[in-house]
C-alpha cells in the first residue's frame, strides 16, 4: 500500500463520499462490491481517487479492522 500514512488513514474514516449511490457515506464504510466496481471502472488520479484505491487494498486485504481505533463515530452499514 504505497503512499500509506496516519493521515490518509484517518480521511477515510473522516470523509464522505461526494457522489452516487453511497453519496454522504464515509469512505471507510463503502461496501467492497462497490470498491471493486470503482476498482474496475478506475478511481482516477484526484485525491479522492487515491482514497478510494487505499480503502480497496484495506478492504481486500481483510484489514478493515485496523480502521476502527480512528473512528470519532460508529459505522454506518
């Protein structure tokens, strides 16, 4: 996970999804279908692109867990 730090770590848990179907849903909660529907489609180059790569790689990497201590509110399902 190149480019990895606390700080992007901690957008995911902090920023919302702008747009579409999970529009206002924190990062950290989009669901893996979906991540991997962005995976195939191509996330891009802006920052948000970035954060929705790095939530893929957790996520299909079964490391979601490790999310959890940043969160200031519980997750959304």
């Amino acid at each position: 996970m190149q480019g990895m730090d606390a700080a992007q770590l901690e957008k995911l848990v902090t920023t919302r999804m702008p747009y579409g179907k999970y529009q206002g849903r924190v990062i950290a909660d989009l669901p893996g279908n979906y991540l991997n529907w962005m995976a195939r489609e191509g996330f891009g180059r802006s920052p948000l692109g970035r954060l929705l790569a790095l939530m893929h790689e957790i996520d299909h990497n079964g490391l979601r867990p490790m999310l959890a201590p940043l969160r200031r509110e519980p997750p959304t399902d």
